[in-house]
C-alpha cells in the first residue's frame, strides 16, 4: 500500500456521465473502481472510486410536495438559461400526479410565491405562466429560501417526500451569502422532513461551491443543466419519475 502522504483526493464533476452499472435488484448502492496509470508522471497511478445509489425520481406510492425555487435574477436573463428553465417546468409536469402538491417562488431582488400548493395535474398550467416572467435584477438567495421553507412546511406531507427544488447559476450577490450561514438553514429544515435539490443552470459564473454545499447538507441531490435536452435526464427524472 502507498504511504498515506502520498495520496492525493481529487473531485470529479457530478455532471459527466462515467456510465458505470445501476446496482442490481435488491441492493442499495453500487461501488465501482478502477484504476490507471497517470500519463504525466513515472510511478504514478490513479484510481477512480464511485459509488451510485439505486433510487431514482419518486418512492412508490409516495405523493410529492415540490416547491420550486427559481432564479429570476438578471444573471439569468441569457436565452440559453431561460430556454432551460422553460424546458424543466415542461417536462416535470409530464410527470406529476394530481395527489402531488407543486409550489413556485421565483425570486431576483426579493423573492415572489406564484403558485402555492396546486395539485400536480395543474403543474402544465404553471409552467406556461412562469414562463413570460423577465429576468433581472440582483440575487437575493437567502430570502428566496426563507420562503421555499415557509412554503414546503405549509403543504407538508407526512406520508410524502417533501422538496425544496433550486434552480440557479448560485451568482448570489444580496442578503447573507455565506455558504456556512445557509448551510445553517438547510440542515434545520433537513431534520423537519424538508430536502433541498440544487440544479445549477449554465456554465459562465456557474457558483459551484455554494450550490455543492447546500445540497450536500440538503440530503438533496447536486445536478446541472447546460442544455434544454439535459432537463428530461438530469432534472425530471431524477425528481419525479415513477
């Protein structure tokens, strides 16, 4: 064995699909490894660790209650992030139920609540009216989070899975921005019931460590979203499919 000083952890990125196998029925998680020889140094190797839950999208049986967080600031105004907004709110409502709850806040300078509470059948409806909103302004995120929690302990569902859902590029720039001060809020709301999944949307000023984590605190799970194709695989599905 290599001597502990030696090893050096490295982070891959969530997004890259490294196409490794599900778990088999009946077991929780898959762990795979492998391992090569670096191609930039002699006496050097690399090894690769991953391990992949089996759950995906919805528990059987369980009704959701999703509250959607979505950023409206003027970071986002770019037509290839409102194109992916649009495109996510359109494919989850394919996936909905009529026992499930959907809630919509989006929030830029100060954090608004568009939809509280509908049935998941109404879910097509929203997204058409979210979708004429404008983006602008400064990036209030710790307002907006007040009121996804308000929101989503509001239409709590006991026998459910209740979720706050953020989508955004993470560019906060108003209210308390430190990743440790939000953290604060997302572990409190975990203990409640309440899971937070974190979407980043686009490349360019992307705020990955903010977002990272959140949703590592949130028991939530860490997408991205760099293209409207993207919104069926690594959005929808993960959140709502049967």
């Amino acid at each position: 064995m290599p001597e502990p000083a030696s090893v050096r952890s490295e982070e891959f990125i969530n997004a890259f699909d490294y196409r490794d196998a599900e778990p088999p029925p009946g077991v929780p998680v898959g762990f795979v490894w492998e391992r090569a020889r670096y191609p930039f140094a002699h006496n050097r190797d690399l090894l690769r660790f991953s391990i992949k839950t089996a759950a995906a999208g919805r528990q059987a049986g369980r009704p959701l209650n999703l509250v959607l967080l979505l950023d409206n600031s003027g970071s986002m105004e770019r037509a290839d992030r409102v194109r992916i907004i649009h495109e996510a709110l359109r494919v989850l409502a394919g996936q909905l139920q009529p026992q499930d709850s959907i809630s919509v806040i989006t929030f830029a300078r100060t954090a608004r609540l568009w939809v509280d509470g509908v049935s998941g059948d109404k879910a097509g409806e929203i997204a058409e009216q979210v979708g004429g909103l404008t983006p602008q302004g400064g990036t209030n995120l710790e307002d907006a989070m007040s009121l996804a929690y308000q929101t989503a302990l509001r239409h709590y569902l006991a026998n459910g899975m209740n979720r706050v859902v953020l989508l955004t590029d993470g560019a906060a720039n108003l209210g308390n921005v430190d990743p440790e001060v939000l953290k604060q809020k997302v572990e409190t709301h975990r203990k409640q019931g309440i899971a937070l999944d974190c979407f980043g949307i686009g490349w360019e000023g992307f705020n990955d460590d903010l977002l990272e984590v959140l949703s590592r605190n949130g028991d939530g799970r860490y997408g991205f979203l760099n293209s409207p194709e993207e919104a069926a695989t690594e959005f929808a599905g993960q959140l709502a499919a049967h």
